[in-house]
C-alpha cells in the first residue's frame, strides 16, 4: 500500500474533504494576495483573470493531493509547483520565498478551521486546533519551506496571524486581483447568482481591517444576508450524506490524478525506417 502523508480521521482529512469549503475558497485567495509581495506576484505571473475556473481546479487539485493521495504523488506535483514558483519573482517578490509561504499555508488553515466550525457549529478543542495546525503546515513545507519559519505552536499561531491581519497594506495589485477573482469577465451570465453568494460569504469571512482596506460595503443589511445565508447553509449542509459533500474532492482529485498520469507517460519514438 502506497504510502500517505496522512490517515482517515486526522483532522486535516475531516476538514478538508468537506466540498462547502470551496465557497470559501475567494476568502483565502484574498487573503493571500493581499500580502503586496503575493499580491505582485500573481498580478505579473497568474492566469487567474484569463481563465479563474483553470486556477481553481489547479489549486484545489494540488490541496486535495496533499491531503488525499499518496506522498509520491503530493510530493511530485508540489516539485513542479515549486519549479513554476522560481519563475514568479519581480525585484521586490519571490514565490518560494518561506515568509510568502508561511503567510499561504496560513490562510488555508485559518478559513478551513473558521468556516468548518461555524458550518458544523462544533468548536474546536484547544487540542485539535493543536493537531490540525501542525498538519497544516504540509502546506508550506512540502512546498520547500522550513518548518522552523511557520510559528511552532497554535498560540504562535494565533499571535502570528493577528498581527499580519492589522499590520498587512494591500496594493493596487491586490485589488486588481480581488476584482478579477468576485466580479471576472470572461464567465458566462449563469455563473452571477453563484457568485453573489461568493462575494458574500467572501466579504463576511474577510477580516475587518482588510475587508475595509479593499473597500467592499459591509454595513447591517449584508451582515444580516450574511448571517442568514451561513445559518441555513449550517443546517442543510452537514445533514447532507457524505457521499455527496465530498464529490468535489474525487473531482478534483480525479481530473489531477489524470493529469500526472499524463506526465509520467513514458514517451514513445518512433524512428524511421528511412
């Protein structure tokens, strides 16, 4: 049996196979972007404005192999992510750098945790809030990050993330970024109901002091939207079955399993008979 960087019942598995954390997958884009070095840095080097749906499905490719599949697999699809990165640098930025990495891994773990309990309406223990950061710091360390960059406990954690939430300036890149990824041009009609509701759950996940500093209305009205849409979404969606929470994930691990399938082809030549 090949083997996995984690098992059924970890908590970054529980929390992670649940498909409703996509809607909330705006918040940690934004949130990482809006860090001014990630934010350049996918201004100048993402397909993100010309085709969202491709990033979406990479990324979540990418989150779910790690958490999902094989460590062969995750490590050799983080490799060539890692191999993109060292192309995205400017004079100020570079991708691989652990400080972009360690801000990254952490908007992953912060909307996974806040979102899941507010869905399941289940706290954490301060136990398992232990357990789930030390497993998601994979997120930045299979990427080549050292583990002594990421804070080390989850009171580090805490302290580390509060002050990057009041002390972050975002820039006209992240805006830029924010206004493709809530309002793209190039999605068909149909997409705008589902993206209203993104750009709702979007804003009442994004902490204050950025959510001001993108300068996105947020006043009693679209809290009291905000708050109803997240009551009735956490009294449908856990009652769903499982099988169906989790389609998303055997989507997209399915379409990235594919895809290094293809990859690892061996190639064949054919040589002439000339």
């Amino acid at each position: 049996m090949a083997e996995e960087l984690f098992r059924d019942g970890d908590l970054i598995r529980t929390v992670g196979r649940e498909g409703i954390l996509i809607a909330a997958g705006g918040v940690a884009s934004l949130l990482q972007t809006s860090h001014p070095k990630v934010g350049q840095g996918v201004h100048d080097h993402s397909y993100t404005f010309n085709d969202p749906l491709a990033r979406l499905r990479n990324t979540m490719g990418w989150v779910y192999l790690v958490q999902f599949g094989t460590r062969e697999e995750a490590e050799q699809l983080s490799a060539m992510i890692r191999k993109m990165h060292d192309q995205v640098s400017g004079p100020d930025y570079n991708a691989n750098e652990p400080e972009l990495q360690v801000w990254v891994a952490s908007t992953l773990f912060a909307v996974a945790a806040q979102v899941y309990e507010y869905l399941f309406r289940k706290p954490f223990t301060p136990t398992e809030l232990e357990e789930f950061y030390q497993q998601a710091k994979v997120y930045a360390t299979i990427l080549g990050c050292p583990e002594d960059a990421m804070p080390a406990t989850y009171p580090d954690f805490r302290e580390y993330y509060a002050h990057m939430v009041a002390t972050l300036q975002i820039n006209d890149a992240s805006r830029a970024i924010a206004k493709g990824v809530l309002q793209p041009a190039k999605l068909p009609w149909f997409f705008e109901p589902g993206l209203m509701v993104i750009r709702l759950i979007t804003a009442g996940f994004m902490p204050k002091p950025l959510r001001e500093q993108y300068g996105w209305e947020w006043n009693p009205a679209r809290e009291r939207r905000f708050r109803l849409l997240m009551n009735g979404l956490s009294v449908v969606y856990p009652r769903l079955p499982l099988l169906v929470r989790t389609l998303p994930r055997e989507f997209y691990l399915f379409q990235t399993r594919r895809m290094l399938a293809k990859r690892n082809r061996p190639r064949v030549t054919v040589r002439s008979a000339i």
